[in-house]
C-alpha cells in the first residue's frame, strides 16, 4: 500500500506533491541556503540537539538568522515524524534566504523559506558486513567552506557521479596530499588496531555520525585519533570506512578497484558495528541516548 508523505512548508503541513516554491527563491536561483539530514529510529530523531546546533552554525555562516527556536524544531519535526508513520526515516530540512528580486547581494526584507521532509530510511544491504563496498579517491575539487552544510552542491554531485560511473559508492577526497572526506560522507582508517579520521577544519563537513563514532570508541576504550591522514595512509590502510546520517558506518573494501587489506569488513568495523547497532536500539526503544554517558 503506498504511503502519502506529509512535508512541512512555511508554517504548515502538506502533502509533498502540492508542495511549491516561486521561481525567485534564492535557494533556487543561488544555491543560497542550508540543509540538515536528521534520521529518527522508532520515532525518535538521532541527536537533535546535535543537529541543531550544526543547523544553527551553518546559518550564522551564511548570515541568516534562525526563524525557529530549539524548541520549536524539536516540535516540527518529532510532528513530522509522527505524521510521517513508516518506521525508520531520514528527515530533510532545508532554509534559503527565500523570496526575492535577483540580485547577489542580500534583499533588506525577506523571510526565509523553511521546508521539511521526511522519507522511509533505506534498509542495509544484507551483504555489507561479508562484501563491503566500492570507492575511489579523487582530487578535492570544492571551496574552501565545506564545513558549512550548504544546499549548493554541485562539485559534489560532480565527484559522486564519478564514482558511479566507476562502479563506486563514494568518492574520498585528497586536498593537498591530505584526506578531507567523501562526497557526501566522513572518512576513517584503521592502521594497526587504531582508528583515526581527519580534524574537524573547513575542509570538511562535522559529522554527527562521525562524532559519535568517536565518541563510541573512547567510551569502548578502542584507540581512536581525529589527525591528519595522508594519501599514503589511505592507500595502505587494514581498514576504511565511510559514516553518514543515512549511510551510517559503510567498511570500504576496495579502493581504485585495489582490495583494501584482504578485501573483506575487517575486524574494528564489526566490532564498531555492534556497538553503533546496538546505539541504535537503545535510541529505538527510547532510551535517553543523545549523548554517549
């Protein structure tokens, strides 16, 4: 039976396809807005605070001011979500600058337009913890503000489309000799037993998923590091994975149609897996699990 899925549009609640905006919005015409992706297990939205705090940080980078407290974005999307009843589901928000004559410069008077949605979260692939996947590494071709989640996203969409057209699920960036992350996700390595993912700088994106993946680790008392990782690491790494809202841990297996170590999930993935799944439930059966204790 199909699902009719609800969105929220400036102040009210709508099915998706009557949903519309004018031609003039600048998030159409520029590429001038902001977007987050939050999932929500069993009803409840994975680390909101988390969230919206990044939301709040990207806005103030763009110099567009917050329509929304704290609180009433907890209340908009837990309704969303409620509304929304399929199971698991990754909920999209994005604000633009709104509606306005072209001009580059910022209009004096405009509201900015607040859209959300939500869509059933796609399940695993069954065989994830035996094959793994694909990546290749490509030159960091972005700007120089990737930590802000903006809705232009062209150079990444560019960098994924490689990667599809060679068989791959990601593209890992190397910028200047160094590892910033995927097209549209965290990188870590494994090298002798200890995970490491680059610092938190500009030229990447702070992943919530990824935070919590070290979170989890220091609190598994597994040796992790966020430092500087060479392409050469990359290359000859035990282990890499790829983390996201919605990919969540992914083991990389082959690199530029190389095998990774011996071309299976390794070892520290499926232990971080357990743990991370295991997060997961407890987020699902509504125990207070926004912060790692």
């Amino acid at each position: 039976m199909s699902h009719t899925s609800l969105c929220y549009l400036n102040g009210k609640f709508l099915p998706l396809e009557e949903a519309s905006i004018s031609v003039l919005d600048r998030g159409f015409i520029f590429g001038d807005g902001i977007y987050e992706v939050i999932p929500a297990y069993g009803g409840n939205l994975f680390r909101l605070d988390e969230h919206l705090q990044r939301l709040n940080n990207s806005l103030q980078a763009i110099h567009l001011k917050n329509p929304l407290s704290n609180a009433e974005w907890a209340t908009l999307l837990s309704t969303l979500v409620e509304k929304n009843n399929h199971g698991d589901q990754s909920v999209y928000l994005q604000l633009t600058r709104g509606v306005a004559k072209r001009e580059h410069s910022f209009p004096a008077e405009t509201s900015a337009t607040v859209f959300a949605m939500s869509s059933p979260m796609p399940a695993a692939k069954t065989t994830l913890a035996t094959e793994g996947v694909h990546a290749i590494s490509l030159d960091d071709i972005r700007w120089r503000y990737c930590h802000i989640k903006t809705i232009a996203l062209l150079p990444n969409i560019l960098l994924r489309q490689q990667a599809v057209e060679n068989e791959a699920v990601e593209a890992i960036l190397i910028r200047e000799g160094k590892v910033t992350e995927g097209a549209a996700s965290n990188v870590f390595v494994v090298k002798d037993g200890v995970i490491k993912t680059p610092p938190k700088s500009e030229c990447l994106l702070p992943g919530i998923t990824r935070d919590l993946i070290v979170e989890l680790a220091i609190k598994n008392q597994l040796a992790c590091k966020e430092i500087e990782i060479d392409e050469s690491e990359l290359l000859s790494a035990d282990e890499i994975w790829l983390s996201s809202s919605i990919k969540e841990i992914l083991p990389v297996t082959q690199l530029n149609e190389k095998s990774v170590a011996d071309g299976v999930p390794g070892p520290v993935w499926k232990n971080m897996q357990t743990i991370f799944q295991n997060y997961k439930q407890s987020l699902r059966d509504g125990i207070e699990a926004s912060r790692v204790k």
